[in-house]
C-alpha cells in the first residue's frame, strides 16, 4: 500500500479568530521558545482582564476543530487503523523528541491531536495496521511548524518626501516609507522562528502583478512602527495596499489606511505644435517630373498630441499630425500651381527627460522629451492647374488618398510650457496612379497644456 500523507492546514494556537482576542502588543519571539502562546488583549485599550479570558476560552474551544492531521489512503479496505507518532524539536542544537502517539479506532483517515500542541517545529509519521492488527508500513517522517497567529494590522502608510500616502513620480522621490500600525514585527530569521511578519505592495487592481517587497530599514520596539524603502525605478504609477502578513498567513486588511497612490502631478499632458517643413520627395519619378523638383519649400506642419496614459517607462496617447504645402512649378512648356495636404491620426509614445531643479532640489524639471509616433490618414492634391502656352490649362486636380506616416521627434524645453521641437517622418501617400514617398523634417515651437 502507497500511503501520502499530507497535514490538513496551518494550526493556530493564538488568536485564531481575530475578531475574538487581540493579540497583546510585544517584543518578537525565536523559535527556540516552546512555551505556549497566550491570547491577551491590548491594555491600552483598557478592556477587562474577564473579557480576555472569555475571549480566550472561546479562541481555545475555536482551536480544537483545526489541529487535525489528514492523509490519503490508496486501499482503506486492506486498513484496520491507523498510529501516528508525533515528534518535536526544541531548537536547532537538539534531536527530535517522541511527544504523542495517537491511534485512529477505524480507518478513518484524519486525526484530531489532543492534547493541543503549542508552536513550534513538529515532525509526524503514519503506521498502517493490516486487518489483523499487524503494524504493516511506515511513511515518511513529515516536518511542520506551528505558528503563533496575530492578526496585524496597518493604520497608515506615510512617504517622507510628501509626509501623506501620496508620492509623484515626476519629482524627487527616495522611496522611504513609515508605516505604523500592531502587529508589525521583525522578519524571519530561521526555520524554527514562530512569530514574524512579511510585507509587501500589492496592486489594487493588477491583481495578478507580482508584490513589491520593501526594504526594512527600522523596527520599533513596540512592533507598532517601522521605516521602508522601495525602489523607484520599479514602483509605478498605480494604487497599491501595504500588505503585512503573520507567520500564520493571517493578512492585514485591505483599506483606505493601508493605501498608496504613486502617480503624476500632472494626470494627462495636452501638446501643441507649429512649424516649418520642407518635404522632399525620395520615391516617385513620375511626381518629380510634373513638379519639376523634389523638394517643395513653401510648406508649413501643424501637430497636437493628447497623453493620458502615463507610466514610468514613458506615456502613451493619440495625436493628429497635418502638413501643407503650396505648389509653384515652372518649366519650360507649362506652368503648375496648387495645393497639397496631407493629414494623419497617430499612436504617440513620449519619454519625458528630467533633472534635478536647481532652485529647489526636491523638485524635478522637465527639461526634454523624446518621442516616436506612427499612424495613418488622408493626403490631397486641391486645385492643381496646369498652364500650357496660349491661354491653355487642365482640368483641376482633387484628389483624396490614404496615407500612412512614421517618424521621431525631439522637444526642448524653455519652460515648464514651452517648447521647441525638431523631427522627421517619412510619410506615403497611397496614390495608384502618382506614387510618390517623402521626408519630412520639421522644426517647431509649441506649448503643452
């Protein structure tokens, strides 16, 4: 017979219930303390010392229904009953100690432990008897610790630079948190540690994202306060829990005082832009002919940009990108004369430059910003005349298109508002009959909202 065994959960021995006992206020305990964990409540709150003890005969009667030990049992028909032997280890330095020997009446297989144990490392070990009360097979020894259980409990979250749980990522952040609260102990520093807490910041709405845990950097004595560094080349805008968990797995609860919120001061960014472009025509010869040119100077570029969507790796957002140029052509036979425009919707991507500002080094400015944007739109040729001698002219020209466009830019920052901007893009026109590609460089000054 295969038998595996498996122990049905964690087994509380202090407050259990949360809502029942509050768990006293203390200094953090090692594993190498095997004395029993005693639910008290909170004297700076001035309860009855008959209302704890109350409470914790009721954490007590709570307990018993949890210290039960499961396994699984391939062929429980060939079983009589079952022995299991339950052994402790005080501290690193000593062996393993015999404490109980427990007996199912059938075969059943569960078994409550009584006496309850206190925490602490416990090993058990499974015995099968056969139909005729012959122990048969042994299992494995199987290690488990007992936890002592205190429910803690976060009541605010504050960052140093701003002193409230609010943090901006566009100025000078050092990461450094204080969080204060009961319940907040020391880390784990070994396998037979009973009474620790771990931390860390849980996304409000990713809630599959990966916790950030923090630096500790300080502890009270009281287990009510502690200091904590992030680091903010990974915290992102977003709103996040400081999240506290005991030994036990008991969490802190998920509230307005154990909120963070990191984000810009400015939520979205509103560009706009005007300049000089000079197209030239790089794909196209029948174009280039008509024109008589590959350039076309007498043009003038126009953009604006929306970004509501920004993140520490850069901001997202929508624009609109649109170019005109006049077109004067004479060559030898005729004489060409209209317009050209060419406007397109784009997908925005910014990352924005800053420094340190030198009048007041908490704050950051914003000194430049790179950009990359492609999209797609319209392109027209409006009231395009040919002249030919003797009085002679064509037909016009209105034509529309689609269009696509790619193409980077720069912005120089003069002040937190305006801006100079320089780029190119190359732009295509999708005309069946007057295929023709350009670059378009352009240099702008323009004003964020």
């Amino acid at each position: 017979m295969v038998i595996c065994k498996k122990l049905l959960c964690v087994l509380f021995i202090s407050l259990l219930i949360s809502s029942l006992v509050s768990a006293k206020s203390k200094k953090k305990k090692t594993g190498l303390t095997t004395s029993a964990a005693v639910a008290s409540e909170d004297k700076e709150r001035g309860e009855e010392d008959s209302s704890a003890s109350k409470n914790d005969e009721e954490a007590q009667s709570a307990e018993a229904a949890w210290q039960l030990l499961e396994w699984d049992e391939d062929y429980p028909e060939y079983v009589q009953k079952y022995e299991i032997v339950i052994e402790e280890k005080k501290d690193e330095k000593t062996g393993w100690t015999e404490i109980n020997r427990l007996f199912t009446e059938d075969n059943t297989t569960a078994v409550q432990i009584q006496p309850l144990l206190m925490p602490g490392l416990y090993r058990y070990k499974v015995i099968t008897y056969d139909l005729i009360g012959i122990p048969e097979i042994e299992s494995d020894w199987f290690e488990f610790n007992i936890y002592r259980a205190f429910l803690p409990q976060v009541r605010s979250v504050e960052a140093n630079v701003t002193h409230s749980s609010t943090i901006y990522l566009d100025e000078v952040n050092d990461g450094l948190f204080t969080v204060t609260g009961r319940n907040l102990f020391e880390l784990q520093e070994g396998p037979l540690d009973l009474s620790f807490t771990n931390y860390s910041l849980v996304n409000a709405k990713r809630k599959n994202a990966e916790p950030l845990i923090p630096e500790i950097l300080e502890f009270s004595d009281n287990n009510r306060k502690l200091k904590v560094q992030f680091d903010m080349n990974i915290l992102d805008s977003g709103t996040y829990y400081f999240t506290a968990t005991d030994a036990s797995g008991l969490e802190s609860e998920h509230n307005k005082d154990s909120m963070l919120t990191v984000k810009f001061r400015k939520a979205v960014d509103f560009d706009v832009s005007a300049g000089y472009t000079c197209p030239i025509i790089v794909a196209g010869d029948k174009i280039k002919e008509y024109l008589n040119t590959t350039v076309l100077p007498l043009s003038a570029n126009a953009k604006a940009t929306f970004m509501p969507f920004k993140r520490r790796f850069g901001y997202l957002g929508i624009g609109a990108d649109a170019v005109y140029s006049r077109l004067i052509t004479k060559t030898e036979g005729y004489e060409l004369d209209g317009n050209y425009i060419c406007a397109n919707g784009i997908l925005v991507y910014q990352l924005p430059i800053r420094i340190k500002s030198k009048v007041d080094e908490t704050k950051l400015r914003h000194i430049a910003t790179i950009e990359a944007h492609a999209g797609a739109g319209v392109s027209m040729f409006q009231n395009t005349v040919f002249h030919f001698p003797h009085d002679i002219n064509s037909e016009a020209l209105n034509s529309i298109n689609l269009s696509a466009m790619a193409g980077v830019s720069g912005q120089v920052y003069f002040t937190n508002r305006l801006y100079a901007e320089v780029g190119a893009d190359f732009v295509w026109p999708f005309m069946k009959d007057l295929p023709m590609g350009y670059i378009k460089p352009v240099a702008a000054v323009g004003w964020q909202f």
